[in-house]
C-alpha cells in the first residue's frame, strides 16, 4: 500500500492517518477468533488488568501464534512506513491490548518513544505505531484519543507512572496536556478519537501525545498495535524483558497482501514456550555480574 503525496502531508500536519475497514471481516475473523485462547494462557507475556483476571495486553503473539504472525509481516501495515522511513523495518514491540467489556482500564496521556527513549534507549523517534482494531470501535469502549500535531513538539516531559494501572508508562501531566489541546484547538479538534468497524488501521507518529478512557461499555476494544522501528534505529538497552522491547533487529520481509486469508509458511521461534532469555533483563544481567 502506498500514502499519496496529500496523505503524508496530513501525516505530518496531524501525527496520525486513520483507515477505517481497511481490512474485511474476512481477514480479521482468523485473529479474533485466536485471542480468547491466546488471552486463556497463564504466561508472563500475558499482563493483567490491577487486579483483574481481564488482560490488559498480550504481548508478542506474532512470535508464537500462526494468524497475528501473517499480520505483523502484512504489506498494508508495513509498507506505507517502510516507504515514510525510507529503510527497512523490525518488530519493536507486539501487542494484543484487550480493553475488554467493563474491565478495560485507562491508558494516561503519554508518547510512546517516550518510553522507548527513557526504558529502551532508542536513539531517535524513527518508529511508529500501526494499530488495528479487532472490535468495532466506538465512543462507549474507550476509544484511543490523540491530540493532533502534538508529534511536532518532539519529546515532551513525562514521568514514571507505576501505580496507576497494572503497566508502568512514562505519562504527561495535565498542565501540558490543557496546553497541547488548546494549541490543537481546545474544543474545536485539539481531540480526536478515530472510531469505526473492526479492521479499521491507524498509523500514528511514535511521538503522538495519546490515551484512552476506561470501558465501561458491554462491548470488547480488542486492538494490535504494531510498534515498527527503523532497522538502524534499534534500541540500545535490555532493560525491559524481550517480549516487551524486542532485540532481534532483523528486516521484517512482507507476504503477499492476501496472507490473512490462504495458509503462508511462517516462523514461530516461541511455539513451544518463551526462552529464558526473553525474561532477562541488562540490569539482572548486571546484577548478576556484580554479585
Ligand atoms: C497504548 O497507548 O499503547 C495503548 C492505548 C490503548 O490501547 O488504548
Ligand atoms: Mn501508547
């Protein structure tokens, strides 16, 4: 798939481009139908809402699970930021993000390379985030919220967050959020949340300030969220576990477009279970020297 000239020019503008039903029921029923087992698993990739049996999000699945294996290596989703970085690609992170029926918590005001700069080391904010939605998505089960543009302030402060949901994240404080969205626009647009049917993508700077709201809706917000980072561009730090901040560096190769609807040989490296080392971390590694 290729953005035309005025689609990366809104890209610039706004941080983000939204397609909705960009891919057909057709092609998602394979994924959804593999979350309920895949969210069953009693696994350390699998993090759970504060203290709740709902996940919160599933981490990884395309090492492991055949149809979310097909997606991350899907030319709609590769190609267009291939062409933006203008160099090949890596899998940064993987996520199923469950924001289930009831239970779905929060997710703060934050930027994502903020984390990957402050946790990960990634040199520069050469990445981005493709999500798509496996539910519909509506303005009752806690759509995400960007506020457009917000990308072109670069990294913004932020701090630690460990207490607020189950999943530690570099967050923004409210000041700075009141500034940004009245710089977007305040009432008039300085929020968006793009909403629309399952199958739906958004691609969206990795500078992006964005949140959502918790769903208190009857209806599940299942979304993956591919974090695509240029290959030179990769993190320099372990200090996160494997299934959260990757460390293989290698050039995601597409298959061909209609990959989620005929079977494609694929490699999943953790079928039979996660290595040890998925689990390490530098600074246990560090530890470990030191005692
Ligand atoms: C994220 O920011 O990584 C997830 C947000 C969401 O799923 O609402
Ligand atoms: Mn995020």
């Amino acid at each position: 798939m290729k953005l035309s000239k005025a689609q990366i020019e809104q890209f610039d503008r706004d941080g983000y481009l939204f397609f909705p039903g960009l891919f057909t029921p057709e092609e998602t029923q394979n994924l959804n139908a593999a979350v309920p087992e895949l969210y069953a698993r009693r696994e350390a990739y699998n993090v759970r809402e504060k203290g709740k049996d709902a996940v919160r999000t599933n981490f990884a699945a395309h090492l492991y699970s055949e149809p979310f294996a097909k997606l991350a290596r899907h030319p709609r989703m590769i190609e267009p930021v291939q062409a933006l970085f203008g160099e090949k690609l890596y899998m940064h992170q993987f996520k199923i993000n469950g924001k289930m029926a009831f239970e779905g918590d929060v997710w703060q005001w934050h930027q994502d390379y903020g984390t990957w700069l402050n946790d990960d080391h990634m040199p520069t904010e050469r990445a981005m985030n493709v999500a798509i939605f496996l539910d519909d998505v509506n303005e009752y089960n806690g759509p995400l919220m960007f506020i457009p543009g917000s990308h072109r302030k670069g990294v913004v402060e932020a701090k630690h967050d460990l207490t607020t949901t189950s999943y530690p994240l570099w967050t923004v404080d409210n000041d700075l959020i009141r500034q940004l969205v009245t710089r977007a626009g305040g009432k008039d647009g300085g929020i968006v949340s793009p909403k629309g049917p399952a199958g739906s993508m958004i691609l969206f700077h990795s500078c992006l300030v964005h949140a959502s709201s918790s769903n208190l809706s009857p209806f599940n917000r299942v979304s993956v969220y591919l974090s695509l980072c240029a290959v030179s561009n990769h993190i320099r730090r372990y200090k996160r576990p494997e299934y959260i901040a990757h460390r293989d560096f290698t050039p995601i190769e597409c298959l061909p477009d209609d990959c989620l609807l005929k079977p494609y040989p694929v490699d999943l490296p953790w079928k039979d279970g996660m290595p040890a080392s998925a689990l390490q971390t530098s600074l246990e590694e560090l530890a470990e020297v030191a005692a």
